[in-house]
C-alpha cells in the first residue's frame, strides 16, 4: 500500500514518533509517504533526524518528507495527523499564570477553564487555517486526525467551519479502562466497557465481565484500593455522587467541575503530589517545560540510544494508527472516537462534539447508538458544552461578548471569580495572547486602553495551592530514565504514583 501521511506539529518529539512507530508496525505501510511540518526549524530537524535514524535502523526505505512549507507537507496527503500548540510554552504559561491572579488555579488549563478557552481561541484560528490548506492541496477523500486540545473545540470548529472531516482522538479512555480493571483485579483485556460523554468527561456508563455487570460495584472497589484512594479522590467523589466514573485525570477533572478547586484552602484536601496529573498547580507546563528542556540538551545521546523497534507489540494505544490500519486493510478496530454527536448520544446536542465507541474498516468510521446518558452526566457534559460552544463561536468569528461568557459560563471560573474579575482577566489574557489571536484586533486595543486606565480590579501575587518548580537540566540528570520517558512521551500523565503517607 503506498499512500501518503502528514504530520502537522511535528516538532512534538512525544507524539510524533511514536505515531510514526505505530505506523509502521504495520506491515502493509512499509511504502507510505511520511512528511513532517513544523513552524519551528530546529525542533523539526532534531525530530525528523531521529525518526529518519528509527526508519533505517528498521530496515525501511521511507524517506520522510521535512519542511516548514505546510502546503507542501499536505499535497496530496491521505491523512493528516495534527499535534500542534499554538503559542508553545510561552502563551501555555499565560493560560496558567494569569488566571491565578485572579484565584483561578489549574493543574492543565489546555481544555476548558480560563486556559483551555484561550489555547482554543488561538488553536481555532490556526486550525481554520490548516483546514483551507488541507481542502486546497490534500487528497480529496482526506482525514484530519486531531491529537491537539482542546479536543472537542477544535474538532467542533473543524468539522463546522473548516470543510475538512476531522475526528479527535484522546487515550483517557483507556486509562480508565485499566484503572477499572486493576481496582477488581483483571486484566484489561477481561473487561468490556461502553464509554460515552464528551472528551475527557466521558463516562464509563456500563462494566462487564464474562456476562457479568460490574458497574454497581465500582464505588466500593475503588474505595477499597490503597492506591487510587489517593491519587484520584475527584474522581471517586464523583463516582460516588454521580453514579459513574469518568475518564479524565484527578488534576484534569478537577478544574472542569465548580466544586474542588475554588477555595485554596482545600485544593490539597483533593489532590495528591506524588505526579502532576494528580492535581498540581500548573503540573502540565512544567513538565512540558522539563521535556523540552530535557530534549535540547539530551538530543546527541537520544540519536545514540537504541532505535525504536517497528513491531506490532510496541505499537502504542494511541488510536491513530489503528483507524487508519481498519480503513486500509479492513481489519476492524474498536476504539473511542470524538465525533459531532448527530444523535449518538440522545441527550446531549446533536452539533456537540461527543467521545464514544466507534469501529473503523473498510466501510468506514462507524459510531453506534448510545441513547440517554445517566441524568447527572449528562449535566455535567451539558455545562461544558456549553461553554465549548460559546468558545467555538467566538473564536471562528472573534466575538469578544461570547468569549466573555464563555468565561462566566465555565464552571471553576465561574466559582471563583466575580463578573468583574472575569472581564478584566480576559482583558489582561486577550493582550498577553495578542501575538496568536489576529481575529480579535478591535478588542485587544480596547483592553490594553481599558488596563492602562487604571481603577482595576485587585488582582494578587499568589502561585497557586500546590505549585512546584521546573527541573533544571542538573536536576534532571539524577533521574535520567524518568526525564527521558517525560520528554519521550506523548502521554506524559502515563505513569502515576502516590504520595506515600
């Protein structure tokens, strides 16, 4: 099979070569054409060099395509795999800091909440973008596969704006679908779930086991495990007030709900600092942060260490490479896929951008009948899809008032902040963001007007509840395995350990 694949971001050494060793695990896709684009010159450099070491050490003779010219990574591509950040480190760090001015504190801040909302105002532009690009110069019958968050906004802005079929992937599902499995010691491969709700709210509605519902016994198997009782209390306590666990993090999901992140005070009484995705104030930016810090330095000693290994056993579960393997071959997969809901899920709105089963093969991306989920969360989903819409639409069409009440309709901002509060820190965000937000011109040179005037809001000095500091290099170095896993990894939450007490 020869066809031809294009990596947008891929400077992102975590998601690109690993998606490029799943791949190419694949037998049949040993003639594929391989192109990576990036905006940054040295990081695509430094990436295509170890994925173009990876290809030859497997014996392959795919010479992959590198250039900052994006039209041209995307002629005639099949599918395309999207990665990016836009704004990089520099704007993910005003997603966090500046709302913790104001009391906002977020352990991610890249899918909804204050940082969420702006990372999507400024990927939805881009990603328009890469969509005329893509409707321009792509294969007719071409895929966009978006890694990037938010997930459901920009997927949502994809498929209504953009012109091009998207589908968004996440790996949340499976995490839980371990956790599920170890909390009634099984093996992963011994429990079937159905899985449906909106990206990383997505909630695991039915457990079985040979024939066997385990879904009512949840709350007590979590409870009665010595681990997870500290690491995901969040999530247990919506567990056990809801009805059903949900897929994402305890630091994810505590900053998409109103109720454990509002009072500093008792931010720690819910979290745990044995790993960042259990909660740290900003735990996500600073390990990405470390990564590529990590990976600058390190990179000589990256290209002399063992190539990956293109083998079906090392193949990832990302879902990427196994939609596009059922498209293919015809071989089905099963997986969770975010897709606009058109009646999957009956009470959540059909143009939301919902997360549940789906099967991929010859015929197709298929997504069956879900039906109602459970009242509760389907509450849940319905506030941040809500907000997901409001930050759609303000993006797409640079509407300063939606964007707005986006941020007074979301859930953790709303808990905290005052109407006041929220329209001077959007102000303050708008102008910091200035440099990736090319739609909302007229807005930011009246928030800068409005901030130089004086008489604002007070604002505080204040870290966070739970804030650690980056690694330097020299730091780094005492763990080598552990920082080269951080920067290694696309799932950099993949390993998680509790605090011991």
């Amino acid at each position: 099979m020869s066809f031809k694949v294009a990596f947008i971001g891929a400077g992102s050494i975590g998601f690109t070569r690993g998606l490029l060793r799943d791949l190419l695990a694949v037998s049949e896709f040993h003639d594929i054409q391989v192109a990576f684009t990036d905006i940054n010159q040295h990081n695509l450099d430094m990436v295509t060099e170890l994925c173009q070491r990876d290809i030859r050490e497997n014996g392959l003779k795919i010479e992959i395509q590198a250039t900052t010219d994006r039209r041209a990574a995307l002629k005639d591509a099949k599918y395309v795999l999207c990665t990016i950040r836009v704004g990089g480190l520099e704007a993910f760090a005003t997603d966090v800091d500046i709302p913790l001015k104001y009391g906002v504190d977020q352990c991610v801040g890249d899918t909804l909440c204050a940082g969420g909302i702006m990372y999507g105002q400024r990927g939805i532009s881009e990603m328009l973008r890469i969509c005329q690009d893509i409707r321009e110069v792509a294969a007719p019958d071409v895929l966009l596969l978006n890694y990037a968050n938010p997930m459901a906004m920009l997927t949502w802005a994809c498929n209504k704006y953009g012109g091009v079929r998207t589908i968004g992937l996440c790996h949340g599902v499976q995490h839980g679908h371990q956790q599920i499995a170890e909390v009634y010691g099984l093996e992963k491969k011994e429990v079937d779930i159905i899985c449906a709700g909106i990206n990383h709210q997505t909630w695991y509605v039915q457990i079985r086991h040979n024939g066997q519902d385990l879904t009512g016994g949840l709350l007590e198997a979590f409870e009665n495990h010595p681990e997870f009782t500290r690491t995901e209390k969040v999530r247990i306590d919506m567990l056990r007030r809801f009805g059903y666990y949900s897929t994402e993090s305890n630091g994810h999901l505590s900053e998409y709900v109103p109720w454990y992140r509002k009072r500093a005070s008792e931010i720690q009484d819910w979290i745990d600092m044995g790993s960042w995705i259990n909660g740290e104030t900003g735990g996500y930016l600073r390990v990405c942060t470390e990564g590529r810090n990590w990976f600058e330095t390190e990179f000589p000693n990256w290209m002399k260490d063992k190539a990956f290994v293109y083998e079906a056993e090392k193949r990832s579960e990302e879902h990427g490479s196994y939609i596009i393997e059922g498209l293919e071959t015809g071989r089905v997969y099963r997986g969770h896929f975010n897709l606009v809901n058109n009646g999957v899920i009956s009470n959540l709105p059909d143009d939301a951008i919902i997360e549940a089963p789906g099967y991929a093969d010859r015929n197709g991306i298929s997504m069956p009948h879900v039906g109602d989920l459970p009242l509760g969360p389907a509450a849940v989903c319905n506030v941040s899809i809500s907000v997901q819409r409001l930050a759609v639409e303000a993006a797409v069409h640079g509407d300063e008032k939606l964007l707005r009440q986006a941020f007074m309709m979301d859930p953790l901002v709303g808990a905290v902040c005052n109407p006041n509060e929220i329209w001077q820190m959007v102000d303050e965000m708008l102008v910091a963001q200035e440099s990736w937000l090319p739609q909302y011109g007229t807005a930011i040179a009246e928030a800068k007007q409005r901030l130089a005037a004086g008489n604002l809001v007070p604002t505080r000095s204040y870290e966070g509840a739970a804030r650690l500091k980056v690694k330097t290099v020299e730091e780094m170095q005492q763990d080598r395995e552990a920082a080269n896993k951080n920067a290694g990894e696309a799932d950099k939450g993949k390993d998680r350990a509790a605090v011991n007490s």
